[in-house]
C-alpha cells in the first residue's frame, strides 16, 4: 500500500513540470497555430513499418531512357520471334548497333536445355534490371532476373523424361557460307609439309587419279588415321608488313582412305573434287567439325592486322566471302573473335604540288573469325560497307 506522504512525493516532479509548461504558455505573445504545437520529432520506428510502401513499379514496363552511349538500337523491339534460317548475328542485330556486344547483356537461365542454344520459335525478350537491358528468353524457359547476391539453392533430383525441341539450334554463322571448312585443310605449313605422306604413284600408271582409282604413297607408318585428305601446296602466305612466310594454302583435290600398310602404302580415293597428282600430299582427316555456335565477341588483345587472301581467289571482297587474315592464335585470336576492316587508302598524286599522299584508312566491314591456326586465322565477312581487296587492315572493334 502507497501511503498519502509517499504518493504526495511521487506527484511533486509531475507537478512541477506540469507548472513550468503553465509558464510558458502564460508568457507566449501569441499563442502557436495547432499544427504547430504537434511534436516535431518523428513517430517511433514501430509507427514508421506499419505506413503502406510505395508500389513497386516493374522496370520492365517503364524502361529508363537510354543513354547516349547505349548499345541498343533505335527502335528497339521488346520482342523477337526466331525463326527459321536466322543466325545470332541477325537476331543480335535486332537489338544491337553492335552485335558483337550480345554477350554483354544476353542472361541464360541455367536450369534449362543448353542454355546457349536458341531455336526457332524461342521469344527472346528485352527487359530492365538494375536499369541495364537485359535479354533472355520468354516463357517458360525464361531465366529470371540476375540476382543480386549469390544463393544457394537445394533441389531433389528424381528421374524424369527429357523433351528437346525438334528443330535445330540456330547458329552464329551462315553454315552454307563456310562449309567446305569444316572437314577440310585449307591451311599448311614447312613443318607438316616436311613430315606429310605425299603420293608416288598409281594403279595402272595413269598420269592422274580420280574417284575410285588406286594410288601408292610413302610415309604412312600406322593405321591409327585411315581417312586422309588429298591437298596440293598452293599460294604463299606471307605476313605484308615484316615479310615473313607464315605457311601456305592447302590446295583440296579429295578424299582416300587407307587400304593397307607396307611400303608403299596403299589407298583408294573415295572422292576426287580435282585431279590428284603424284608428289601430292596426304593429311589425316579431321574429324572435328568447326563449333558454330559461339558467341560474337571482341578480342581480349587489341589486334592490328591485314587481309592476306580471299577464298575463291576473287578480286573484290563482299558479305559472307572467306578472308584470311595475319594474326592467329599466338596473337591470341579464337573463333568467335569480331574484327573490323578498314579500307587501305590509295595513294594519289596531289594535282599541283604533285606530292605523294597516302589517303586515310575508311572503315569499311566487319568479320568473325571462325577458325584459327597459330600464324593465320579464317574469318567471314558479316558485313561489308565498301568493296574490301587483299591487304584491306582489321582491327579490334
């Protein structure tokens, strides 16, 4: 129990307080609106969580405006149907001023079939994160947004029934523009040439062989290859700026395959595309296929070369021709790798100084590399803005 002496001494601090506010009040000139005697100080953080949030509005509906420097394209649909006979450089060029940035901004969603594979019929959607486009595919094969951290996550795996889509994947190039390189040599140096089988003769002394006929040949020392590719050293590929012979062009004349060993050596010739000669040589056949489905991408080194030779020996280069160019995989060139070529400048005669001057280089293409060696590389042209010619420069983009 609180006795009247002891709840008198409680009250006289409240008392006293209550006074002084009395005071102040008396001694105010005028009194304070009553919006301002509220409390200024801000309500307790319990009060502060129980206010509704703002909605949340989706980026991807309100995209922000794009930057100058954006690598979308004008107009950029939010949308692309793929359809059959498209390429990732054509689908790239839907979005991108510069398909080579596709990798930048493409987010596959790992769960599904290969995730860098897209077929005809895929939707692939342009959507905001963090304020950034973002592509991926739409539905129900759609990645989700990146996350913003890391996480972990942990599924039980029960067998299940696999479904693939019956079309084919599309690919980054044109596979009817390179397909005489996926099989066959086009490219030979000193080394291999010293070290290569090379025909001394055929069955029945014909001058020339064809489709079917038997040929003899010496150095073949083992089974272990029995396809062989029938070349004949062709063109000199030298470096323009230094001279240097970087190796030669493999001239393809067919196909034979190994009938037995000895010395000589046997061989049938399965396919002849020209006549097959004695001193010609023998490669094992390669059996890799050129991987098509790479991505468009700069090279990690900056890279100055030229043009050193056109498949098909044309004179004038244009879009999806086949161009050799200096640099290889020692100058840290790989398939995939975009380059830009810029025209040479010609030299004219100034009319009244009559001084010679070399005109300024003109961009004037793009091309993908698709098959490197260690000095050379092969490339396709994707786009060409100009006529392009042998010794034309490429350039890192």
């Amino acid at each position: 129990m609180i006795t009247n002496k002891r709840l008198g001494l409680h009250l006289l601090p409240l008392l006293a307080f209550a006074l002084l506010g009395l005071g102040c009040s008396v001694f105010e000139k005028s009194p304070q609106p009553e919006a301002e005697q509220q409390p200024t100080s801000p309500p307790p953080k319990q009060e502060q969580a129980q206010q509704p949030e703002a909605p949340v509005v989706s980026a991807a509906e309100t995209p922000p405006p794009m930057p100058a420097a954006s690598p979308l394209r004008p107009g950029v649909p939010e949308r692309y149907t793929v359809k059959k006979g498209d390429t990732l450089w054509d689908i790239a060029k839907h979005f991108l001023n510069d398909p080579w940035l596709w990798p930048e901004i493409w987010y596959v969603n790992p769960a599904i079939r290969n995730p860098h594979l897209i077929y005809p019929g895929d939707v692939i959607a342009l959507t905001w994160v963090n304020g950034k486009p973002v592509l991926t595919l739409e539905g129900a094969e759609a990645a989700p947004p990146p996350p913003s951290e890391p996480s972990l996550k942990v599924e039980k795996m029960s067998p299940s029934i696999r479904v693939e889509k019956l079309g084919k994947a599309i690919t980054t190039l044109p596979k009817s523009a390179i397909a005489p390189f996926l099989y066959r040599p086009f490219f030979i140096t000193d080394d291999q040439l010293a070290h290569a089988p090379y025909v001394i003769a055929n069955y029945g002394n014909h001058v020339i062989s064809g489709t079917g006929d038997r040929i003899y040949s010496e150095g073949i020392e083992t089974a272990a290859a029995n396809q062989f590719n029938v070349v004949r050293k062709g063109a000199t590929y030298r470096d323009p700026d230094t001279g240097e012979i970087l190796g030669y062009e493999a001239i393809n004349l067919g196909e034979a395959r190994l009938v037995r060993l000895g010395n000589p050596q046997t061989l049938d010739v399965t396919k002849a595309y020209k006549e097959i000669l004695v001193g010609d040589y023998l490669l094992p056949k390669e059996t890799e296929e050129i991987e098509l489905n790479f991505y468009p991408r700069a090279p990690k080194k900056d890279i100055a070369g030229r043009i050193i030779s056109v498949a098909d020996g044309v004179a004038k280069i244009g879009q999806y021709n086949v161009i050799v160019i200096n640099k290889g995989a020692e100058d840290g060139l790989e398939p995939g790798h975009v380059l830009e070529i810029y025209q040479a400048g010609d030299t004219v005669r100034a009319p009244y100084s009559h001084k010679r001057i070399k005109l300024p280089e003109e961009r004037a293409g793009i091309a993908m590399v698709f098959k490197t060696y260690k000095t050379v590389s092969y490339a396709l042209v994707m786009e060409a803005y100009k006529d392009l010619k042998v010794l034309d420069y490429v350039y890192s983009p």
